[in-house]
C-alpha cells in the first residue's frame, strides 16, 4: 500500500512512444520529469501504480514524503544539513537501512555519485543504525521498509518502501553491473544477472551446483553468466555457443532445434531460462513443455519479447496469454519487472509448485 498522493517513478526510455498512455492509466498530474527515466507524479490513487496496466512499465517508484528541490553543487553544507533532516524526519520509523542514488545514473559527470556516497555516509552515523542492519543493499529483507533518496540537479527527494514495495533493492531498482569487453559475450550475461539480483526479492538464490536448463542458449551470455555463479547448466540451441564457452566445467552443450529436443532419461532441472527471440506465445509452449522435467520449486525466468506490439492493450493481451499457458503448464507467476538490459521486452519470473 503506497501511502502517499506523491510519487517518484521511473520509466525506462525504451518506452518512451507509450508515455502519455503510461500517465494517463495513472491519472498523473503535476508531473515533472527529473533526470532522463524519473517523474515527480501526484496521482489520486497511489495503488494503480502497482495495480494497473500501467504498472509492468514502472520499473523503480517511491512515494515521496520529502523533497528538497535545490541544486546541491550551489549550496554550501549539503550534506550535513541533509542528513540532519533526513533524521528529524525519518528516525523515528526506523528505517532498516538508508540507501541513497542518483537521479541520473547513466550520468559520466560523477559529482552527484560521489554526493550520493557521501551523503548515505554521513546519514548512517546520524541514524546509528543498529548493528544488525544490512550491510549491504541485497542483505535487507524485502519486506521491511527502507528510507530510499535520490538526488541530482533538481534536488533530493525520499520516502520509505519496503524493496518488494519500491521494486528492487536499489535506489532506482538498479545495480550496476560491469561488462568487462574481454570477458562479455553479449548483454543477455548482465541481463540474467540481474534478474536473479531481483528475483531476491522473492524467495532465496538457488545453491551452488543447481542444474539449469537454457533455451536459445547462443551465443552463450546468460550460460557464461550462470556457470560463473557455480551452476551447471544444459545449453540448448541450433547455432553454436562462443568457442570461450569450449570444453568449460559444468556445461553440456545441446545443438539441437528446441521445438525436437527431449531431456535424457531421469534429468530433473532446477531452473529453466528463456530468452529466445520469436513470437512469445510459442516461446512459451516450449517452456511449459517441458514442465515434467523440472523438480517442484524450481523457477522459470521467461524474457516477454514485445516487438510489433503498437499498444499498452496489445502488450496486455500477449502477457495474458503468456501466463494463461504457464498456468496450464503448471508454472505460477511470482513476479515481472523491465530490466535495465531489457530494451522492449519484460522478464517474467514463473514457480513450478513444490509437492
């Protein structure tokens, strides 16, 4: 329940041609854009921005019970005289941490990184918080509230959620995930790390050494990805992985037509991924096809592909029929969200049930 009529929200510029439809499903008004994915919103009923069919497009929001709209960089003890407000009015809730960002993260100028740093620095020894709070963002308990900020060039500007709440662990829903150009092959490796950075909010990472089963698995980003976490993964697909990939530890490489291949005897997978290009409703079907090959509790990390798609209604009705088979197929759906390494396409997070 987000409790106030202000709120900070974040739209992905992937989707900016479906903006005024995205404000108008809100009832936004008084909007003001700040950075380049951010806008200061008031909306008469908080809840539809979790609770309509706007919200797939919401990556990140906040409702916004401060603001100080200023330019920091002009101003002389910023960082003292924010951090002595953020207490006077936010230390009596008891925040479990304070996590602080940019407004701007895409930004190469690194004033406003280097304030956020500070600024979190200096909040935390006022706060003095409790030694048992999380050290880092990803140790917080999704559900337990956080004093999150954001600031830049138009000011700072908080509010408290819960990180299931705000959607995601980060200030802006994103970490920052380097993509080193010796070691990448291609995005798909940063796509899939963060999705399972998001799906902490929902229920714990997998182990070390669980099986995964990858399909549209070339060139292999998301199979290298997934081997550097200490998985073993079956990779499936008709054109070859990465010759990086060759002879590696824990792969099992499949050149074969996805819509022909069978499990051998007895495989049971733990997870299944699909990030296949095509028409979803078919990426699908090979998903739930293979339903019978995964153990109970294991996940499902389906890449909605929306290409084509012209409206918001457009978009609905392929992500009804998407769930609608995962359903059928004995997959739940646990959550969605866009990716910073999504571009128009969403990541569907799906539960076999356990027993």
């Amino acid at each position: 329940m987000l409790n106030s009529s202000t709120q900070l929200i974040r739209i992905s510029e992937a989707f900016s041609g479906y903006l005024a439809e995205i404000l108008d499903l809100l009832g936004a008004t008084n909007i003001k854009r700040l950075g380049t994915e951010y806008f200061l919103i008031q909306v008469a009923d908080p809840d539809l921005i979790c609770n309509s069919s706007a919200a797939r497009f919401i990556r990140w929001h906040i409702p916004v019970e401060h603001s100080w709209p200023c330019n920091p960089e002009n101003m002389d003890s910023f960082i003292e005289k924010a951090a002595q407000t953020l207490f006077l009015k936010f230390a009596g809730r008891n925040p479990q941490t304070i996590l602080i960002g940019q407004l701007d993260p895409s930004s190469t100028k690194r004033y406003y990184k280097a304030l956020a740093s500070n600024l979190r620095g200096r909040s935390l020894q006022v706060f003095s918080l409790p030694e048992r709070a999380p050290k880092t963002a990803e140790d917080q308990n999704s559900s337990k509230q956080t004093l999150f900020c954001l600031l830049g060039k138009d000011g700072l500007f908080c509010g408290m959620a819960s990180p299931k709440e705000a959607n995601g662990f980060y200030p802006g829903g994103t970490k920052y995930i380097s993509q080193n150009a010796e070691d990448t092959i291609s995005r798909a490796g940063a796509k899939i790390a963060e999705a399972l950075h998001y799906l902490g909010l929902f229920r714990p990472a997998l182990p070390e050494n669980s099986h995964w089963l990858e399909l549209g698995a070339s060139p292999g980003g998301m199979t290298s990805e997934l081997l550097k976490r200490g998985y073993e993964v079956t990779a499936i697909d008709r054109a070859p992985l990465d010759t990086r990939l060759d002879h590696v530890k824990n792969l099992h490489f499949i050149r074969a037509d996805i819509a022909e291949f069978i499990p051998p005897r007895g495989a049971r997978f733990d997870a299944i991924v699909s990030d296949m290009n095509g028409p979803p409703r078919q990426a699908i079907s090979h998903v739930t096809r293979l339903n019978d090959f995964l153990k109970p509790g294991s996940i499902a990390i389906f890449t909605l592909k929306t290409t084509g798609a012209e409206t918001i209604s457009h978009i609905d009705a392929l992500e009804t029929d998407v769930l609608a088979e995962a359903e059928r197929g004995g997959l739940r759906s646990l959550a969605r969200t866009h990716l910073t390494y999504n571009r128009q396409e969403f990541t569907l997070f799906l539960e076999k049930a356990a027993g």
